[in-house]
C-alpha cells in the first residue's frame, strides 16, 4: 500500500476533523474548531503533517513552537492502519522541521490512561518529566 505524506492545510481540515472525532484518545477542544487550526497553520507554517492511504487521511500530527520548545498535538492513526509506522514517520517529519528550525526539545501531552500512547512516545525516545507537573488555565 502507498502512503502519502504532505504537510497538513486547511483543504482537509473536514476530514482531518473527522478523524479527530472517530478516536477517543484525542480530546478535542475549541481549540480545533476551523478558525483556530487556521490560525495555528499560520503561525507554524510547514510544522504539522498527515499521511493518506487509499486516498484519504488516515493520520496527523500537529506541531509547533514558540521559539524555545516544540509541542506535539493530535498524533493519530486511524485504527485500520496502525502498527505499519505511520505515526512514527509523523513524528520524525515533525521533529526534523522543528530541527531545521533550531529547536532542540519537544514535548507531548499524553492522557494518564493512555498507555498504547506512552508505549509509543517511550518508542520514539520520550521520557517522562518527573520532577515536574504541568499546570494549565483558560485565559
Ligand atoms: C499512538 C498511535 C498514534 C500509534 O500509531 P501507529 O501508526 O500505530 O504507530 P507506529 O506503527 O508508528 O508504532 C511505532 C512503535 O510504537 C509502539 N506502539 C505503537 N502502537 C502500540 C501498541 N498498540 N502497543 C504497544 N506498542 C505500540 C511500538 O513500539 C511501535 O513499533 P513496532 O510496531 O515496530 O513494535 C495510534 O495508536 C493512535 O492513533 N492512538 C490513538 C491516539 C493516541 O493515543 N495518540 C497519542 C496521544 S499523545
């Protein structure tokens, strides 16, 4: 099977929604309503990817940095085409971008509860920061 890898834009944001929507470890805020995925694009142009087979989306990955850090969002594969490395080559799309960038760090947020997650990111390289918890307010 072929797969396609490209940079993410707007022109399959539906479809890339969708897939957001079908799976459960992705939890989806206003944040990744049209305007606002637009808008992140924007500020990190080139820095987010999805990969198609059979013609439609089947992962993504957003990403970006403010400068000093990079972040990674949404990895995710729909379930009929996971195990085959797609999200790992997302992820080595996304981080050698940031590299040609000059970012040297990349973070990840992943749910307690998601253990496939952890394997994978402990796979890629990932530890998990343990002298440090993360705080968050809506602003
Ligand atoms: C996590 C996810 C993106 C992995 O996608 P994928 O394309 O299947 O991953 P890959 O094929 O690139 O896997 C790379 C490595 O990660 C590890 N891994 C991936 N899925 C795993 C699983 N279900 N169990 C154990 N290890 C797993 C393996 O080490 C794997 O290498 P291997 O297949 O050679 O053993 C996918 O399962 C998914 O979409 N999950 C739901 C969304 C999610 O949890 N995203 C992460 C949120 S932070």
């Amino acid at each position: 099977m072929e797969y396609i890898y490209d940079k993410m834009r707007m022109a399959e944001y539906e479809e890339i929604y969708a897939l957001w929507r079908s799976i459960p470890e992705v939890s989806l805020s206003e944040a990744d309503e049209r305007e606002c995925i637009d808008a992140y694009l924007l500020r990190n142009p080139g820095q987010s990817f999805l990969c198609k087979a059979d013609g439609r989306v089947v992962g993504t990955v957003l990403c970006g940095n403010d400068g000093r850090r990079a972040f990674l969002y949404h990895l995710a594969v729909c379930p009929a085409y996971r195990r085959r490395g797609i999200a790992a080559e997302l992820v080595r799309l996304a981080i050698g971008k940031q590299k040609s960038l000059g970012i040297m760090k990349c973070a990840v947020f992943i749910l307690d509860e998601n253990d496939v997650g952890k394997r994978f990111w402990q796979h890629a390289g990932f530890t998990a920061v343990q002298e440090a918890d993360t705080m968050a307010k809506n602003i």
